[in-house]
C-alpha cells in the first residue's frame, strides 16, 4: 500500500491526536495556483473558512494572495496573519454590524452582497462613518454544481446570493444609495467540484448576466467567481495538487471579458485541502462478531467531514507494513455517526499504530469541537517539527 511520505518518528513522539502539515506541499500548490492564474492575470483571494490555523495563514498570505472571508474574525484573522486589507473581501449570508463595522474600519476591498436587506444595512453604516463600501452582487446563477447536497450552494432552493429574477431590483435599490458602490459581480456555486463543465456552465451564465446589466448601462470592475475546485480524495499520493491549470483554462475559454475587468477566484479546499493529515493512535481493535472495528484516539470532534457530509478520506496505518485486513474505523465519541470510514483496507493494526487520514487540510481542523468535553487538536508542520 503506497503511503505518503511522513516524518515517522518524530510524529510517534508527539501526543494524538494533531494535525500535520506538509508545508512544502503547501507552498508548491500556492506556486502551482500563481503560475496558472499568472497566466491570464486572475486574481486569487484564498477562502480563509477552509483552514484558518495561523501558520497556515501567514504562508498563504506570504505567497501574495488575496483573503476571501465569511466573518468578522476572518477579517481579524487575516489581517493577523499579513493579509493587506485591500485584498480582503468579505462575503456570507448574514453578515452582522459589527462585522460590516469590521470591514468598513479597515477598508477592507469589497463586501459580497446577498441581499438587498443586507445593502441596507451597509449604506446605513457607511453613512454614520462618512465611508463608501465598495459592493460585488453575489447572484445565484441557478447552476448545478454536480456536488454533494449539502455543499451545493447555486440553485434557487440554496439561501445564498441574489435569484436572477431579483437582480434587476436589487440593482434599483442600490443604485440610489449614496455610501455604496458597485464594483463587481460574485458567484460560488458550491464545493469540491470536479465536474468542470459545472464551471463552463457558470462563465456562459456570466456573460448573459453581462449583457443584462450592460442593457441598464452598468459595466462592474470585477467578475468573482468564487471557488469550489475539489481535489482526488482517493488518490492524495498520485495527485496532490488539483487541476488549476484546467480550471482557470475553462473560465479563460468561455468568459466574455469586457476592457479593463478584472477575474476573481476564491478557492479554499483546493489550496490547503492535501497538505494536511490528521493522525491519530489506535486505542483498541474491537474484534466484533461481523467486522473488527479499529478504534482511534481520534473522533468526528477532530474531524466531521465524514459524519457531516459523508466524506471519503483515505486511511493509512503508518507503523505497519503487515498483510492487509477490512476494518471500520471510528471514533470515540458517543454518537453512531462518528465513523471514518467503513471496510477500510489497512495494512494489520494493532493498538498503538499511527494511522493518517489524508486529505484533511481543508475543513478539518477548522471545524474541531470540544463536544464530550474533549481537546481541541493541536498542530504540526513538516518545517518545523
Ligand atoms: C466556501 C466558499 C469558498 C471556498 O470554497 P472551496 O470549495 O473551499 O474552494 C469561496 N467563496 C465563498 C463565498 C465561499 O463561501
């Protein structure tokens, strides 16, 4: 079983469970995203909600990216970890005062708007500061993503961004307000994609939309696109860095750019997503009367991608190199769904292996709980251990 390349022994020395990042996987999937989108002058602002460790943080924001931030404390967050203001923009759903406060304060370079509710609001508070906040449209293009149902976030059913048919009003209110300006257009339409043609399909709807606002005679600086590029679950060791090249190539092929647009991206899991392990030592093997359950140290409070969203992550037993067996494998939380995985195929296991699972990077160690009143994980870099 080919198993990716960690440092073993000083990893078996470190209390479970934690998180482990391959730091230089990092860094050349950031060169790796500069390059392609170098290639036609797109901006990135990397999603901070995907993993927002500050370690991590500062090497993104190192590498020149942008912010994409869905609150508050992301807006701090990154300004902590280096990231300039004006190239933080800031998107979500409900967004509160003081949250707007926030990004008004620092001059943060856009707020994606949802609703006409929320543009309200911001005039509002950009009147009491003497500000103008710089505003992108978040339209809900009606594009299936091709994804999970519940990071499915384009169609017309999903609580995000403005519907197409509301745009035109949307677009009423916000002309007359005095401490607001449009400057652009955003989508995200949803997360881990791998069906590029669900991206094609979004460039095409942007072009319409394009055309319907050049009829009012508006022309917006920027087209976001958001993120959503998803990464090889089942194969981090022969893949690790997603298809930028592709990616960015679709939207070039098909967007219709107007002089002077600017071309936003926000990807968040395809940066961090296989950088990052989470190990965990194995407590017990449960001999079952149909299966043998492996039981780590490790549960859906480290990591809920599984439980929350069905997710695949792949599983290796770094400290065995025996025959290989099925088991399940789960965590100790009280909870039935807290599983990893069902009929694993892990070389032997004994209690005290050490077991990665991959791919955890992005919405791992970000969404860790205390439920059951357990720690939160800790973490370690390949540069630094
Ligand atoms: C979550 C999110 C992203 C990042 O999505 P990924 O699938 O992690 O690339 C980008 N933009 C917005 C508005 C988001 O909510």
């Amino acid at each position: 079983m080919l198993k990716g390349t960690f440092p073993l022994e000083k990893l078996k020395a470190l209390p479970t469970p934690f998180y482990y990042y391959n730091i230089e996987l990092l860094k050349e999937t950031l060169n790796i995203v500069k390059t392609e989108a170098g290639k036609y002058n797109y901006q990135v602002h990397y999603a901070v909600k995907a993993n927002a460790n500050p370690r991590i943080l500062s090497v993104i924001a190192g590498s020149g990216l942008g912010a994409d931030c869905v609150s508050g404390g992301e807006i701090e967050a990154s300004l902590k970890a280096g990231f300039p203001a004006d190239k933080i923009v800031f998107a979500g759903v409900g967004k509160a005062d003081w949250e707007i406060e926030t990004g008004l304060d620092n001059d943060i370079s856009c707020f994606n708007v949802e609703s006409a509710a929320e543009l309200r609001i911001i005039n509002e508070i950009a009147v009491a500061k003497g500000k103008v906040a710089p505003i992108a449209l978040r339209i809900n293009p009606e594009v299936d993503a091709h994804t999970h149902a519940k990071i499915t976030t384009g169609m017309k059913e999903n609580k995000f961004g403005i519907n197409l048919g509301q745009l035109s009003q949307v677009l009423d209110i916000l002309l007359q307000m005095s401490h607001v300006r449009l400057t652009g257009i955003h989508f995200h339409i949803g997360s881990q994609i791998t069906d590029l043609s669900s991206f094609q399909a979004l460039a095409i709807r942007s072009n319409e939309i394009q055309e319907e606002l050049e009829a009012r005679g508006i022309r917006v600086e920027n087209l976001n696109f958001g993120g959503g590029l998803g990464i090889d679950y089942y194969h981090p060791n022969h893949l690790p860095v997603a298809t930028f090249d592709n990616y960015f190539a679709v939207i070039h092929r098909l967007l219709k750019l107007r002089e002077g647009q600017q071309v936003h991206f926000e990807p968040g899991r395809s940066i961090v997503a296989q950088c990052g392990s989470l190990l965990s030592k194995v407590l017990y093997v449960k001999e079952g009367e149909t299966k043998q359950f492996v039981i780590l140290d490790a549960g859906f409070t480290e990591l809920i991608r599984p439980a929350m969203y069905d997710a695949y992550h792949r599983i290796e037993n770094l400290s065995s190199d025996e025959a290989v067996e099925v088991y399940d494998v789960v965590g100790p939380i009280c909870e039935s769904s807290d599983v990893f995985g069902k009929e694993v195929e892990l070389n032997r296991t004994r209690r005290g292996d050490l077991l990665a699972l991959r791919s955890a990077g992005a919405y791992g160690e970000v969404m860790a709980s205390q439920y059951n009143c357990r720690k939160l994980p800790a973490s370690c870099f390949s540069d630094t251990i």
